[in-house]
C-alpha cells in the first residue's frame, strides 16, 4: 500500500467539504486511498449486487442508520444516490467529511455531481503512481518553485533525487500500482485483462451503441499517435469511420482518463501557430502495452521512445504540480508552421514557462533555439530543458537544465 502525494490534500478538504469525490482510472489506488485517510468508515462498493441492492432499495433508512462515514466506491453506479446524498448533506450542511466518492467514469460521475452537488463536494483526480510514491520518498522540493511567481531566485539547484536507472525502470512499468515490482510477463497478462475490462465492461457500459471493435482499432492507433498532433480525418479514414465518430472515441478516452489532450498555445503574438492538438496516453506502462513493447530493450531501441518519455515526463510534472497543491494550472503545447516546437507550456498562478524534453542526455545548442525565442518574444525570466542528464544546471542566461530524477 503506498503512501500518495495527496493524501495530506484529501484529508484537508475533508475538514472543508461535506463530501469528497476521488476520480480516475481504474485500478490507480482510488478505493486504497479512500480506505487509508478514513478507516473506520463504512465502505459500500456499488458494483457488487449487495452492496447496491442494500442502498437503491431503500435509500432513506440507509442513510438514517448511516449519516456519516461513508466510503461509496464506483459512485457512477447508482446515479439515484446523488440526489439521495443531497438531502442528507444538506439534513447537517456545517458537518464536513461525511461522505468519500470514488469513481471511474468521469463524464457520467461529473454530471451527476455538477447538477446536484455542487457547493457540497470537493472533488479530486487520481492518476497512476508517480515515481516518488514508488520508491516511497517524499515529494521532490523542485514544484515548491511554482507556488509565486516564477523567477530565477526561485529555482534552487539540487541533486537529483532518483537515478538513471531507477527513473528509466519506472518509465518502462508506468505506475499502475499492481504491476510494479513484478515481471514483464505478469506485466504482459495484467495489461491484457486490464484492456479487455475497459473495453468490455466500463466503455460498454458508458456508451452501449459503441461500436468495439472500431473502437478498439482506435485505441492501437492512439498508442503510434502518443505526443504527436491529431489529424481528425486521417484517424477517421485509418479506422474506418467517420470524422464525428473519432471526436467523440476521443471524448471517451479522454473521460476514461486514458487520454491527455494538450491544445495548441495560441496567444496572438505568434501568428503561424498550428492549431491541432496533440496529445497523449497517460501512462507510460499502458502505452508500451498497446504498442507491444514488453521489455525495456526493446522499448529504447523503437522510434517511439523519445515520444513516450516526453508524454511520461509531461505525466510527472502535471501530477507534481498537483499533489504540491498547485491548482488551476492551463497546459499546451506549442508549434508554429515554421517548424518551431516545444514540448510543454505551463500557464497559472506562477506565470507562464515553456518546457523542453529531450530522451537523450546531451543537449545541442541548435535544439534550444525554440525555447530562446519563445522567452524572448514572451518576457519570461526563464525556460527549461529536461533531460537524462545528472545535474542540474544553467544553460545559458536563459534555460534552465533539469534532470528527470528532479521531478
């Protein structure tokens, strides 16, 4: 059972909420989390027959013998209970941390949430393991920069915190707490019953008139599309359906939470940005599962390894960022028709700063020229480049040059 990032952020909402949603994927450590911040609490998980049938049938004695201390897991379940939740929260309003939600099908769950519980319910996402939770260190010092506004004082060069090879390790797994630990081939077997569940079980049961098997030809063709920019019909001519169709595979993914879409940074100083978005699968063990990638070997000797630890650093810091309290931050990428690209752009609170990553460990200067411009035209104090490289340092007046094992 490992310790979560967040777990210190859940239980402070608890004291401010009457109610707390945990989103996110299945098997990311949801109900695990859930169960360690509030142990005495009662736990229905709604996708056993009992445990629902106990509660649908007659929610108002329920709750009169349990108005507290409740842990509903898979939420999205039962659509009845919000309503049911609203009347009893609202029964003791000045109460707070009465109730645990945790959900996997984020557009039905929000749905549910935003029409009846607003006001009443924090809500949370949970991704997969994030490589300090793994190798059960704390949270790196490194996000404490982005909490005021961004400034060269700010940034305190340290050594990195993890190694080469135990980031390169955690990079080929991802963070699917089950798997890690174990061998390539439970890995393997793991993945293929994780996606026959999500295609058979949660997507089927979201959107019953899904055709699975273009959808399923949708989800590979994702896996070679992981950092590269979506070109909507070409999707829709390679799978077989029409245009519309892939909007909406790709509303489902994304609200899966298997899915990250980073739009275009368009701000009108730039004039020939591209305006497709780009994304990429979330975790990076899921990704080299799709792309049939089952050793470390082989995975750094494919062309998709730079896409891959790019989409895993960009999980990394989005997922530090969070857990170190940083909320309301905008994430883009950037590429103008020229050919100028970088890889991530973090707007919020701190300011704005443009974000580089490389697969390798050596940085040419000729690679850096994006970054220069993009400070120079924006007004920014600075950039950085990630890398696998060991030390942190300064570039040049510009660019900041931050190890992997920092994050």
């Amino acid at each position: 059972m490992y310790t979560r990032n967040i777990k210190n952020y859940l239980l402070d909402l608890m004291n401010k909420y009457p109610a707390v949603a945990i989103i996110g994927a299945r098997q990311v450590g949801k109900t695990t989390l859930a169960r360690q911040v509030a142990p005495g609490f009662l736990y229905l998980d709604l996708e056993r027959p009992a445990a629902y049938d106990r509660l649908a049938q007659d929610p108002d004695f329920f709750f009169k013998q349990h108005p507290n201390n409740v842990i509903f897991d898979e939420a999205q379940e039962l659509p009845a209970l919000f309503s049911t939740l609203r009347g009893v929260i609202d029964d003791d309003r000045h109460r707070m941390g009465r109730f645990i939600l945790t959900g996997s099908s984020s557009p039905q769950l929000l749905e549910n949430i935003s029409e009846t519980l607003a006001g009443r319910i924090a809500i949370i996402q949970l991704g997969t393991l994030k490589a300090n939770e793994y190798y059960e260190q704390p949270l790196s010092p490194f996000y404490e920069m982005f909490k005021k506004p961004l400034g060269k004082e700010a940034v305190k060069l340290m050594k990195p915190p993890r190694s080469l090879q135990e980031m390169q390790y955690f990079w080929f797994k991802g963070g699917y707490p089950e798997i890690l630990g174990k061998s390539d081939s439970f890995c393997k077997e793991w993945m293929i019953d994780y996606e026959s569940t999500y295609l058979n079980r949660d997507v089927a049961k979201l959107f019953p008139k899904l055709d699975k098997i273009a959808y399923r030809r949708f989800i590979s063709m994702l896996g070679k599309l992981s950092s590269k920019i979506l070109n909507k019909s070409e999707i829709a001519r390679s799978v077989g359906v029409s245009e519309p169709t892939i909007r909406q595979y790709l509303e489902i993914v994304q609200g899966t939470f298997a899915w990250r879409l980073l739009p275009s940074f368009e701000n009108g100083i730039t004039k020939s940005v591209v305006k497709m978005p780009r994304g990429h699968i979330r975790d990076s063990g899921l990704l080299h599962y799709l792309l049939r990638l089952y050793s470390l070997e082989t995975l750094q000797e494919d062309p998709i390894a730079g896409f891959s630890f790019e989409a895993f650093i960009i999980e990394e810091i989005l997922k530090g960022l969070q857990d170190a309290g940083i909320r309301g931050v905008d994430t883009y990428y950037y590429r103008t028709r020229g050919g100028s690209e970088i890889d991530l752009i973090l707007q919020g609170t701190f300011g704005l700063i443009p974000i580089e990553i490389k697969y390798g460990v050596t940085v040419l200067n000729r690679q850096l020229k994006s970054l220069n411009d993009f400070v120079i035209t924006h007004q920014l104090p600075f950039a950085m480049v990630i890398s696998q490289h060991e030390e942190m340092r300064w570039i040049n007046e510009r660019i900041l040059h931050v190890p992997a094992g920092c994050l």
